[in-house]
C-alpha cells in the first residue's frame, strides 16, 4: 500500500519488519501473561484488532532509523496519515475536535495503544500479516 507521505511509509515498512521478526513478537490479549524475556514484546492481538506498545514501537524505529543513518519519522504525521486510511482505530473528545489513542485493558493495565483494524491490514496490500 502506498502512502502520501514518507513517514508513513517508512512507518509501516519498519512496523512490517519488527512484526516479521523472530527476535519481536506479539501476544494474544487472553494470553498475556505468557511473556517471554528473551525477546521483544511489541503488543497485543485479538480478533479485530492488533494492539501495538507505542513506546516500544517507536523507540525500535528511532534505534532502527539512527542505524541505519536516516532522519526520524514525524509519528503524529504519520499516525494521522493511518487514521485518515482507517487503518488505526482512534477516539473523539467532542471538545476541539480532538483525537486521542482508546485505551484497551489487558492483564489488569489500562493503557494507550496503537490500534490497528485487522480487517482492513488484511484486505490492504503492503500493510503487516496480522
């Protein structure tokens, strides 16, 4: 899938690479307690959505960026860019017409995640195999 920009693009080619690596992984929601510490958790899954750690998510694409000598990627352009295709699930505060990350309780935690809609990763070409 392309994007109309290079942060989303360069965004969702490095979250498509650290899903497909071995050394990264994701949990089911229901089995969350089965952590594993010799690699790096990246989020969450159910059967609509993909819950992604944002903090790991994006310091993974910062270290991976620096190494590799390229500039940062610009994460809210980015995640606008995900919500505008309707890729990434997001909530309205009816004041300022603002928008925010829904937050997902998993493992008695309620925390902000990156949600991706499955059905549309899995009908769009070039998105993550979710």
């Amino acid at each position: 899938m392309r994007f109309e920009n290079r942060d989303t693009e360069v965004f969702m080619y490095l979250v498509k690479t650290f899903v497909a690596d071995r050394d990264k992984y994701l949990l089911p929601v229901n089995e969350h307690y089965k952590l594993n510490p010799n690699k790096t958790l990246l989020g969450y899954y159910d059967d609509e959505y993909v819950y992604l750690i944002p903090s790991v998510l994006i310091g993974l694409c910062d270290d991976h960026l620096t190494k590799v000598g390229k500039p940062r990627i610009n994460i809210q352009n980015a995640l606008n860019t995900l919500f505008r295709a309707n890729l990434i699930k997001v909530g309205w505060v009816m004041r300022k017409d603002m928008r925010y990350r829904p937050e997902k309780r998993i493992g008695g935690k309620r925390r902000r995640y990156i949600t991706f809609i499955r059905k549309e990763l899995k009908s769009r070409r070039g998105t993550i195999d979710a």
